[in-house]
C-alpha cells in the first residue's frame, strides 16, 4: 500500500507537458525577375520593397541577380504580393502595381513570342501596333478600359479591374490580328457604354 502511496505522489508532481502552440502555415513564391528591374523592385533606400511588405504583409527576399522569394502566412495576400512583384518585373511602375492589393484588380499577360514566333521583325510590328505613335494606341486602349498598359521585352501586361483587364485583353488580341486601330476603338467605345450603362 505504501509503495501505491508513493508511486501516487511521484505522478502527481510531474506536471503535464505543455500543448505545442499552433504555428501558422507559411507559404512561399519563388520568382525570377530581369536583372534591370531588380532596383525598382527595391526601390530608393528600399522604399518600394518595403511598402509591397506593409500592403500585402509578406517579406520578400531579393538578390541582386534577380531572384525573389516571398514568404508569408496568408495565400490571398501571398498571391498578390507574388503579382505585384511579377508586374514589376515585367515593366510597370510600382505605384501601380500596388494597385494590385485590392480585390478585384487583376494581371493579365499576352505572351508576343507565341504570335511572332522568333522573327524579330514581326515581334517590332506587333509591338508598334499595340504601342501606337507616340503611344497614342496603348494610351487610347487604357483610357476606354480604364486599365494599365505595359509592353515589356516579349510581353503585353495589362492590370486593371477584371472585366475591364478582359476588355483591354480582347482590343490587343484584335490589333495583333490585323484590326484597323479605329476599328478597335469604335469596339471599346461600344463596350464601354455597355458595361457601364447595361
């Protein structure tokens, strides 16, 4: 009976082992951006990067060579914080990337390589039709969808809202098939009307 005592005693003194504290999930991106848009990523005294981190809440880790790893709790935040980075490091201006952490704006890429295939000069063509003199196209296409328009190295970027991203997606889709550009214009005009009039 002693020994029971005893053995009673000895298990009573051991305090029980404290549960573990839940850890939340972390998730990561891994990017690679050109070398030249690395400092822009960055920004002055680090300025841009920092503020990507305050708005969407992840950290991002930079190399001079380009690579970027984001890290963060929250898929949707880590989501936009991965587009953001990518819309930079396809030529837009941060202060619009940014614009990325609401809702309901998205990024949208046209891949020219896949239209021109690797002939240089049909790449400059399509480039220039979408461009426009002077950038009057890219600047009309972005006033009647009420998108951004950035045309980088083999790519078309587009952010804006959804429906206008779709829009302005389906006007560079008809330019890079030959459309007269008054054509496209009249188009947009007409959606325009009917998006925001029913």
């Amino acid at each position: 009976m002693e020994e029971k005592e005893q053995r009673d005693e000895v298990s009573s003194s051991v305090e029980p082992e404290p549960e573990p504290e839940m850890i939340e999930d972390e998730f990561s991106y891994d990017l690679k951006i050109p070398e030249d848009r690395v400092a822009v990523l960055i920004g002055t005294k680090g300025e841009t990067k920092r503020q990507i981190e305050e708005q969407s809440g992840c950290d991002l880790d930079v190399s001079k060579e380009g690579d970027v790893i984001i890290t963060g709790n929250d898929g949707l935040k880590l989501f936009a914080a991965r587009e953001i980075v990518k819309a930079i490091g396809r030529g837009f201006n941060p202060d619009i990337a940014l614009l990325l952490t609401k809702p309901d704006y998205t990024l949208e890429f046209i891949e020219l390589k896949d239209i021109a295939g690797k002939s240089k000069n049909t790449m400059l063509r399509l480039k220039g039709r979408i461009i426009g003199k002077g950038g009057k196209s890219r600047e009309e296409i972005e006033r009647l969808t009420n998108t951004y328009i950035c045309v980088y190295g083999k790519t078309v970027g587009i952010i804006g809202e959804v429906a206008w991203a779709a829009l302005a997606r389906q006007a560079i889709g008809m330019l890079l098939d030959g459309s007269m550009h008054r054509t496209v214009y009249r188009f947009l005009e007409k959606k325009k009307k009917e998006i925001m009039f029913g």
